[in-house]
C-alpha cells in the first residue's frame, strides 16, 4: 500500500469521525435552560415591581426608601456571611469540630437571617399597596423567589 493511498484512507477516516461527531452533538444536544434569574441585571426586580403593582410616584418613592434599607442590611448580612464562611475554611488548617460546627451553625443562622430580611422586604412591599393594587402582588409574589435567587453572577451586590 502506498503512503498516498495510507494517508487517503486516514484523512477520509477523520473526516467521518468528525460527521459522526457533529451529527451526535446536534442530535443529543440538552434541552435549553434558561440563564440564572431570566438575565435580569440588578434594576431588573425593582422595574418589575413598579410596573406590575402599578406604583403611583408617592408609592415609588416610599420603594426607594425600603430598598435603600434592604440593600444596607443584605449587604451587611452578606459581608457577615463570607467572613464566617472564609474562618470556617481556615479551619482546614487545623481542624477542631468545635470550631468548624459552631462555624456552619452561625452560617445556618446567617442564611436564616438573609431569608427573613428578603420576605420582610416584601411584607413592607405589601404595605405600601393600596387596596386596589394587593391581587397584582398576590400575583407577584408567586415569581419573588427568582429575584433574590443564590444563582446571581456576584451575591455581595446589594439586591432590591
């Protein structure tokens, strides 16, 4: 056989297994996930929630003044949580289980904190509804999970 025909054959045998490649990633590619959070940027909750609850001026501004309020404690709690976080990691060094499960407890507790701030965020929303306005937040609520979801690109961005 010569080198001519050697190397044919082996340029035509990559080539299939290239077809076969492609054809299979085409074929079986997955199902489509959407990005964290539905590609919302950081404004992105508090523009959905003025315009879903059909907020007058007065009620915007009241809104400004919670998120201003939510974001400094979220921020706070947050700061918090990655400093017991990293001491928790140190713990790696030289690990004592006193230490490490008194850390993942005040996690525990963090976490627990970070989640009442956000639904008291909400709770405070509610009130600056008028009577009109509570069917389009009880609608609204059942998305709120998705707008302070663990997915966002940098959790220590204050949050509406």
């Amino acid at each position: 056989m010569s080198k001519i025909k050697l190397l044919s054959i082996a340029v035509l045998l990559l080539l299939l297994a290239n077809i076969g490649l492609v054809t299979f990633l085409v074929l079986n590619k997955p199902p489509h996930m959407p990005p964290p959070r539905m590609g919302m940027n950081e404004q992105e909750p508090k523009r959905i929630i003025i315009e879903k609850l059909h907020f007058n001026e007065n009620q915007i501004a009241q809104y400004e003044i919670l998120i201003n309020v939510h974001q400094a404690t979220i921020k706070e709690l947050n700061n918090s949580f990655n400093q017991v976080k990293n001491s928790l990691y140190q713990t790696l060094l030289n690990e004592t289980t006193i230490t490490k499960d008194s850390l993942i407890n005040q996690l525990g507790l963090l976490q627990t904190k970070i989640e009442r701030t956000h639904y008291n965020h909400f709770k405070e929303i509610k009130s600056i509804c008028l009577p009109n306005q509570l069917a389009n937040f009880n609608e609204l609520s059942k998305e709120l999970s998705t707008f302070f979801s663990p997915d966002k690109k940098n959790r220590n961005q204050p949050q509406d």
